[in-house]
C-alpha cells in the first residue's frame, strides 16, 4: 500500500484512466466486430467512417498505437471492398 499522498493519488488517478481507457477500447472493438458481421456493402460502408473515427480516437489518447490503429482500418477496408 502506498505511504504517500502523492502516490495515492496517482493511484486513483490510474484506476480511473484504466476504467476509462477499457469503457473507449471496448466500445470500439463493438463497433469492428459488428462492421465485421455486416454483409451488406451500403451499410458497411455508411457505418465505416465512424468506426474509423473511434480507431482514430483510441490512437490518439494513447489505448492503441497509431500502427495497431491502421492495421485495424485496413483490414476494415479490404473487408468492406470485398463485400458484393
């Protein structure tokens, strides 16, 4: 257990990021897989620029790296051009 205030703070500090940065990768990860399910191009490709956004989202505070966040749009983009 910590013994100082500052470390105590900085714990609670991290706990809420964790929670926070968890909430924003998960809802994320959501939002690919049901891209992923979709077999309908319109609606893929309508859905797509938010996905992108949020992947953008999570590259720029810092959950994913930026490479991890093109790899993941992509692949998202392959799948959609695919699709019939």
């Amino acid at each position: 257990m910590a013994h100082h205030a500052s470390a105590q703070k900085r714990i609670r500090q991290s706990e809420r990021r964790r929670l926070h940065n968890k909430y924003y990768a998960k809802t994320t990860r959501n939002a690919i897989r049901d891209l992923r399910n979709t077999n309908d191009k319109g609606a893929a490709t309508a859905a797509a620029p938010k996905v992108y956004a949020m992947i953008d989202k999570l590259a720029k505070i810092g959950v994913i790296h930026k490479n991890k966040a093109a790899n993941l749009k992509s692949g998202l983009a392959v799948y959609i051009n695919k699709l019939a």
